[in-house]
C-alpha cells in the first residue's frame, strides 16, 4: 500500500462497507422477536449510513461540507455501536462474540472520524 492520501480514502471507505456488511450477517443470524426487529433495522441504517457519510465526505463540495459529513459518520458509527449493543444475542457465545468485535470496529471507526474531525478543522 502506497501512503498516498487517496489510498487511506480507499481504505477507509472499504472499511465502513465491510463493517456495513457484517453488521448484516449478524442481523440476520438473530432471531427476529418483535423487539429485536426494530432495533436491528436501527443498526443496520446506521451501520450504512457511517460509509455512506464518509463517500460523501470524499465528494465534498468544500471543507465546511466535508467536516459536517465526517461529523455525520461519527455520529452513525456511536449510533450504531448503541444499537449493537442492545442487541438481545439470546445467550450464543458465537453472536455475542460478533457483537463484541462489531462494537469494538464501532469504537475505532468512531475515534477514526473524531481524529479526521479535529485534524480538519
């Protein structure tokens, strides 16, 4: 990997989509009881939104828009980590396990967007 600006952009938006991803393989692993249905769509909106902000992000039209959709991906990735969190994985060490690394990638994703944040200031 070349240390390239574009290549940290690549890297980062295949990132959010693979969290994006695997936040739909857990999700549809779950078992679906009335509660769990809504707070799986809750997380799976969000866990999208983050790389969808962050491609955005890379389109900006100036900074001030840039810096409003890094604000954005931050804001779904702590969105998507409190969903994650209330997820009910019904006692299977193998789900709970995949939600434990989801939250964790919700976390660094989170720090990761503060960081570009206050460095673009």
């Amino acid at each position: 990997m070349d240390d390239t600006p574009s290549s940290y952009c690549y890297d980062l938006e295949e990132r959010t989509f693979e969290f994006a991803r695997q936040v739909r393989r857990l999700a549809k692993e779950m078992r679906k009881s009335a509660i769990a249905i809504e707070d799986i769509r809750q997380v799976v909106r969000a866990s999208g939104s983050v790389g969808a902000n962050y491609v955005e992000a890379n389109e900006a039209l100036g900074k001030k828009d840039f810096l409003m959709h890094i604000k954005i991906s931050r804001k779904e990735a702590k969105e998507s980590r409190f969903f994650l969190r209330l997820l009910d994985v019904d006692e299977s060490a193998e789900l709970a396990n995949k939600r434990t690394n989801l939250v964790r990638e919700a976390t660094e994703l989170m720090n990761i967007f503060g960081a570009i944040f206050r460095k673009s200031k």
